[in-house]
C-alpha cells in the first residue's frame, strides 16, 4: 500500500477532481480519500477596520505628558535557601549524599 499527500482546490461546482500518479498501468487500484480543508491564512485587521480612529495609536504611544510615573515600594523579597527551592519543584528527587 502507498500513500501520497495532495493539496487541491475545489471548484465552484463542488467537485474535487485528482490527478494522482501512481506508477502503474492496466491494473485494479483501491483508493481511499480522505480531506480536510485547509485554513485559510488572514491577514491582521488594521486598526480602523477594528473600530480604532485613524492614528490613534501613532498619536497616543507615549504621548504622557502628565506627571512623571512613579513606581511605588514594592516591599521585600522572599529569600530562599537552595535546597527548599529544589524542593518544591515537582520533579526533584532527593539525592543522598556521598
């Protein structure tokens, strides 16, 4: 048995018509088809197809002209000795020492 993948288009009547070379002659063949359509590729809407104004965007990034952003405190961070780190991950598997 032989298998060969196609990619084909199917016309505006339906109809998928193949052209399969199977390299042979004068012989009984079994065929089996199988299809999937294809996803058509799409291209990505531009702003104002998405409901945005025209420049929005080239006219509102970083255009802040307000006060300076401050970050505020972000408290302190949790330190951790190496073995508890290991640990708590899932595939860790104690060793003994040597």
């Amino acid at each position: 048995m032989n298998s060969m993948k196609l990619r084909s288009h199917v016309g505006a009547d339906g109809m998928l018509n193949l052209k399969v070379p199977v390299g042979v002659t004068n012989a009984e063949v079994e065929v089996v088809v199988v299809f999937q359509l294809v996803e058509q590729v799409q291209t990505p809407k531009k702003p104002e197809e998405l409901g945005w104004p025209a420049g929005f965007f080239e006219q509102t990034a970083g255009a802040w002209s307000g006060e300076p952003l401050v970050r505020g405190e972000q408290g302190d961070y949790e330190e951790r000795d190496e073995l508890a780190i290991r640990e708590d991950r899932a595939d860790y598997t104690p060793q003994s020492d040597k």
